[in-house]
C-alpha cells in the first residue's frame, strides 16, 4: 500500500480520534453514558458494540462525533428521559467540560508534538538574509526586492537570519511594512503596502534565500568526502576565485563536470586547501537542453543549536498558539473581505495533499503538519457555528445566563439549520480544493 495513502489516513484518523476521545473521556468522567463514538458524519456503515458505545465508521469522512445520552447534537436524537446519566442532566459547568475537551485535546496535542520536535531537532536557523531567488506567485517583485539584496530590518527590527524575517513579515501581514536592505553597499527602504494585502498571494513573499559558502551534510562516497570536507568548512576560493556565497560556489562546480578543481577553505580559524573532481551528472538548462554539470555532493549549510527540555515545551506552548491566532486572523480576513476564501481556506483535498507531500519529506514534517492541524481544528471546532463544539457551547453559555435550558424543539431547529451550514461549508471548501488543484 502507497506510504503517501498511509500517511494521510494517519493524519486524519489521528485528529479525529484524538478530538473525539477528548468528549468521550470528559463524558466518562463527569458521569454522562456515552452512546456512540463515530469517525465521520452519518449515516453510520459498520462497527461494534461494547457497553453501552457503538463504536463505528460513518459515511461522511469529514470529523467524527461522540453521541451522549441526553443531548440534542448532529445526530438529532431530541429524546430525553431525565435519567441522571443524561447530558442534560448534568450541571451547566459539567456539560462546557465536556463541550470543549475535544478542543482542548487538540491543542494538548499540538503542544506536544511540537515540543517532542523542538527538542529532538533543536532549533535549525538559516544563517543569511540575502535573496538568492524570486519566484512568480508572490509579492515581493512588486515590493521591489531584487536577486542579491541583503535583508538587515524590518519594521525598526534588525534581521540577522532568514528565521526572522519569516517571523516579521507574518507579524505585520495586513500593516504597512518597511524593509530595509543592502544593495551592492547602498542602504535602500522598500515598502509594501496595506492595501496590496487583498490581491491574490499577497501574504506571500516568494523569495528563496542564499546559503552561504559553508559546507552542511555530505552525501556518503561522494567526491566532497573522499577530499575530508567537513560541516562547516567555509569555502572562500575555487581555483583561485573568491566565492562570496552558495551561488558563487555552485556556478563554478558546476561548470567543471570531471575536471580537477582547487578549494581552499577554512575550518575553525585554519587555512586548509584541497583538491576534488566534481561527478558529473546530466541536468537540462533554461532551453530544455540536456547538459553535464559538476557535483561535489554537499548540501547548503545550516546552523543547529540543542534546546532544552523547558525551552522545548515553551517552544510547543508559543507555536501552537501563534498558528491558531494566525488562523484567527485569516478567518476574520475573510469575514471583512480582505482576503477571498479561496486564498485562506483549504479543506481536506488540500489537507490530504499536504500530508502525502509531508511524508515524501520525512516523519519530521509529517508530524509538525499534525500538529499544526491540530491546533486549526481546535479553532474551528471552537467557532460558535451550530453542529460545532463551540454551537454548543453557546447554548450553555445561553442557558447559565437565563438560569433555564433552551427548549429542545429549539435546540432541534438550530441543530438541523447548523447541519446545513456545516454541509455546505464541506462543499465548498471541497469546490476550493479542487479548483486549486487544477488552476
């Protein structure tokens, strides 16, 4: 079976479960029987019976529920016998805990993932600010930024790697920003402004950074290896050219397929030079044209520094609410008209795409997509939309406030109005999907 398959029906299934053992476990502890636990909508297609829970897979694959006795929720079920192991039964504050434990469930387990992975991978940092490429779909050849600028502030704040200004710029996205640059040694101040933000992928900078001329991971047996360059080595002349950076380096490896070619290179303060002849391998320029080119088989250079275990679990702390605020603010974007739904919105075509491009690149990225779905889904589920944890809740917001529960031919009418919602918004973001995919 397709690993890529595998990994999105993990990603999926672990979300749902996680959100949906949140109610369960709460329903448990607070007393309520729990009728059904279902992955995806009905109507119900097979499962198994233990207690008094069906456990079972539903028709629609788009969530899951847990179905208590005593509340008026997705499945319509607006029979209430006032049996203390009802829902209804329960006081207002028993019934927001279980309400809102899926929720919270989800962020648990953003901050954890994201914790486990701070502190496994430490915090990689890209050393260098200067643009090496720009792409199309962005906003930066409007902002003005050329091939070779060196990015030193923005806003007033001093830009020391391609971390910060990833940081900054989606700090002050929708706001007037400045960015200060170096350009061949003049100091420049390019703006972007506010009322660009509602143009199509102006959230988005497109630029690629550009390595410096350091050498990072070395392919096993490669010409790089058998010459004893080692991470770190900074690279400053290739036959007797100064290399100001990963580009520079390249372009000269490259054009010397099978030739012997001269480095010289420093490692801790020592001046050290070597010999190597790059492989060769076929690579087909801008015309389409098949031609040789030369490899010495390293890759750019990073720097990686150990976190400890209390900084690892401020890490997942920070980053799992940083993404659901900028979620807040791409969901109010839309609601104001600032952006449109398809430039914000993407629904579980797009989520399955993501996850099959996440498991291509590793377990390491597969896991921080989970967790920064998580962290989405605690948001949504949240959102006071009936048929929603957060339609929920406001009915028992509503109901302490009134001091009397909201009379279930209401609760029913809301219910059946909030499925409708719910289902439309599923195909929407479905039509979103799709249209992205193939335009």
């Amino acid at each position: 079976m397709n690993f890529s398959f595998l990994a999105i029906v993990f990603v999926f299934g672990l979300l749902v479960i996680i959100h949906e053992l949140g109610h369960f476990l709460a329903a448990k502890w607070m007393g309520v029987r729990v009728e059904k636990f279902s992955i995806g909508f009905p109507p119900r297609l097979f499962g198994k019976k233990i207690g008094d829970t069906d456990y079972c897979i539903s028709a629609i694959p788009f969530g899951g529920y847990v179905k208590l006795s005593g509340m008026i929720d997705e499945s319509m079920d607006g029979q209430l016998t006032g049996a203390d192991y009802e829902f209804s039964s329960k006081p207002v504050w028993r019934r927001m805990i279980i309400i809102t434990a899926g929720v919270v469930m989800n962020i648990i387990l953003a901050i954890l993932i994201l914790t486990i992975v701070s502190y496994s991978k430490g915090e990689v940092v890209y050393p260098s600010t200067e643009i090496g490429d720009i792409g199309e779909q962005g906003i930066a050849r409007k902002i003005g930024f050329q091939v070779g600028d060196k990015i030193t502030a923005i806003e007033g704040v001093s830009i020391g790697t391609w971390n910060d200004i990833q940081i900054e710029f989606i700090k002050h996205l929708n706001d007037d920003i400045s960015f200060e640059v170096l350009r061949r040694d003049e100091k420049l101040t390019l703006l972007y402004k506010k009322e660009w933000f509602s143009e199509k992928n102006a959230e988005v900078l497109d630029i690629g950074w550009v390595p410096l001329a350091k050498v990072g991971e070395i392919k096993s047996d490669s010409p790089a290896e058998e010459a004893g360059l080692q991470w770190g080595d900074e690279i400053h002349k290739i036959n007797g050219i100064t290399v100001r950076n990963w580009t520079d380096m390249t372009r000269i490896i490259k054009v010397n397929p099978g030739k012997m070619i001269n480095i010289d290179y420093t490692r801790e303060g020592q001046a050290h030079s070597v010999d190597i002849i790059p492989e060769t391998f076929a690579e087909k320029d801008s015309a389409g044209n098949e031609i040789s080119v030369g490899r010495i088989g390293i890759y750019f250079y990073y720097e990686t520094y150990d976190v400890s275990l209390f900084k690892a679990i401020e890490n997942g702390f920070k980053n799992t609410f940083a993404l659901i605020a900028l979620n807040m603010r791409g969901f109010w974007w839309v609601i104001t008209g600032t952006k449109s739904a398809s430039d914000v919105i993407g629904g579980p075509i797009m989520i399955a795409k993501l996850a099959q491009d996440a498991a291509e690149v590793g377990w390491e990225r597969l896991w921080s997509l989970t967790a920064a779905l998580s962290a989405i889904l605690a948001f949504i589920n949240i959102l006071p939309i009936p048929a929603l944890d957060g339609g929920h809740l406001v009915f028992l917001i509503l109901e302490g406030i009134l001091g009397r529960p909201i009379s279930t031919r209401t609760k029913l009418l809301v219910q059946q109005i909030g499925m409708a919602i719910l289902l439309t918004l599923i195909v929407l973001v479905i039509y979103l999907d799709i249209r992205r995919l193939l335009f």
